[in-house]
C-alpha cells in the first residue's frame, strides 16, 4: 500500500521545512510514505528547498497556475506514479500533519473513498467572526448541493483512494475543495469525515486575498458546478418566475376584460406573452443543458476507463 502526501506550493521556501518535518513517516497499513511538491511557479527557493529536504517528487508547473490547477496536476502525477492513496496538505502547515493518520484509516478499512478532514471552527484564533460565519453558511450550502455531511468543505486537508481520485475532474482554476466535495457526492463516492487540529498561523492566506472576492469566487464556483449537474432544475425555476408573473398578468387581464365595460388592458396581455416566451426559453435551456450533462457524464465515464487502463498498463509494463 503506497501513500503519497501532495504538497502544493507557491513561494513556501520559509514555511516548508515546518510541513514536512510534521509529516507522519510510519503508518499502519501503509507500506510506502512518500512525498510530492507541487511548485506553482515559485519565485522563491521553494524547489532547491524541497531538494535539499529530500522530497521524493518534485513537479514544476510552467508558471503560476492557481491552487486548483496545481491540486489537479498533483493528482495527475501521483497516479502516475501507482499512488493508492492520496494525502493533499498545504504548504503553509496549517493542518496537523499526525492527523494524517486518521485521514486514511477509513480509506483503509474500506468505509470511504474520500476523508475530509475537518477543523473545529471556533478554536481558530486566527480566524475572525465574520470568516467562521461564511465558513459555516458556506458549508451549509454545499452539504445541501452535495448531498453529503461534511461540516467543514473548504478544508483543504483531506484523503483521495486512488479510485476516487481517478473519477475527480477539477475545472476550477481558484480553489478545488467545494468543486470535488460536489462532485464526489453528485458521483456518489463515498465521502466521509474527521476531526483534525490545525496549527498557528506562519503566513497570511494567498487565496482569501480579501472577503468580498472570496464569496463571490466561491458562489461563482458553487453555482456552475451545481449548474453542471442539475441544469434541468435549475433552469425550470428560474423560467418559471416569468412565466408565473405572465399567468399573473393574463389572469388580470381575463378579470379586466370581463368586469369592464370599455375591456381589459391590453398592454397586461403583450407583457404577459413576452414573460412566457421568455420562460419557455429559459425552461428550453434547461432541456438543452439536461442533454448536455447526459453527455458529460459519459465523456466523463469514457475518461475514468481511459485512465484506469493507462495505469493498468503502466503496472504491468513495471511488472
């Protein structure tokens, strides 16, 4: 059983040596621990840094490509090298790296397929009011989206078999952790969680670079993936509010025109007929965008199967 602990990276040169120095070396069940960073177009001696520390695996991105895009490529690579679980921290030692071990043990004994480590909200001093208040609507939302139970979903401490890992697509090029908890639960991959301690702050967080930018990138990245996978419904509501206001006006329209002697108003009506056309466009959408999934999910089924074969063949060449 080999485990590889991806560590994304961006200028973590001061940082870096803290994180690995807290990574577990030996764990039960595990034959192999072993190390990959994923340098996000470093300005820094982040690179010779890991050298120097004797990580395993290093993967140089061309440039600086984002949190999401280096969690993808740091996927990418992991599988490549024959990877059965997968441990993302960040390079910040943020998160305790002893919890480790209960991030994999439900992988291990088969309960789960993706573990979440989750922090305890209100014990992170560095953490203001304002931001423990998003994190929990934020959360809300995406069990509510996911179908799942996942008190903390933007932690970025979680566990990937390698079966889940194979099945995870991140299209997001801000952050990937409500995009994959999404994903896994529309997937139905089995998704759990743990309780984990997290450490003292040692830099500010590069992604929240302020409040009002975080919300909207996340409610951005919340409503397209939802959009993804239930277009139908969304796109049925959302056209019913003009055609419910047209039922409206042509209901006032029909009492006018009856109780009045002069008739009713027919501006009410013209109004009335552009609100239905426009929901009906709206709902066709919808129809449209149902299509569309259908055919996502199994380009998406196609790219699982064409990963599990390389992989498969790339195991037996070594053999």
């Amino acid at each position: 059983m080999k485990l590889i602990i991806q560590i994304p990276c961006y200028n973590e040169e001061e940082t870096l040596s803290v994180t690995l120095k807290d990574l577990p070396k030996h764990i039960e069940g595990i034959d192999v621990i072993e190390t990959l960073i994923i340098d996000d177009g470093s300005s820094d001696g982040t690179v010779k840094k890991a050298g120097d520390l004797g990580v395993d695996h290093i993967l140089k991105l061309p440039g600086h490509r984002g949190l999401a895009e280096a969690f993808r490529r740091g996927l990418e690579r992991c599988l490549e090298l024959q990877s059965d679980i997968i441990v993302n921290t960040d390079g910040d030692n943020q998160y305790n790296g002893g919890d480790i071990k209960k991030l994999v043990e439900p992988i291990l004994s088969k309960k789960a397929d993706i573990v979440i480590g989750c922090r305890e909200m209100s014990a992170i001093k560095h953490f203001s009011v304002i931001k423990k208040i998003l994190q929990k609507v934020g959360s809300y939302i995406v069990r509510k989206i996911s179908n799942t139970n996942i008190p903390d979903t933007t932690s970025g401490f979680r566990a990937y078999s390698r079966e889940a890992a194979l099945r995870i697509n991140v299209f997001s090029n801000y952050t990937y952790t409500l995009e994959t908890l999404i994903q896994a639960g529309r997937k139905e991959i089995p998704v759990t969680h743990v309780d984990i301690s997290t450490n003292e702050k040692l830099r500010e967080s590069r992604l929240m670079k302020s409040m009002f930018g975080y919300v909207t990138r996340s409610v951005s990245t919340i409503s397209r993936i939802y959009l993804m996978y239930e277009p139908m419904k969304s796109f049925f509501w959302l056209g019913m509010v003009p055609i419910s206001l047209s039922i409206i006006l042509i209901v006032r329209f029909a009492i006018s025109y009856f109780t009045r002697v002069h008739g009713g108003h027919v501006q009410s009506l013209i109004i009335a007929a552009m609100l239905f056309i426009v929901g009906g466009m709206i709902v066709l959408i919808g129809l449209l965008g149902d299509v569309i999934s259908a055919n996502r999910k199994l380009n998406e089924e196609t790219l699982y199967r064409l990963k599990k074969n390389a992989m498969s063949r790339s195991l037996e060449s070594k053999e």
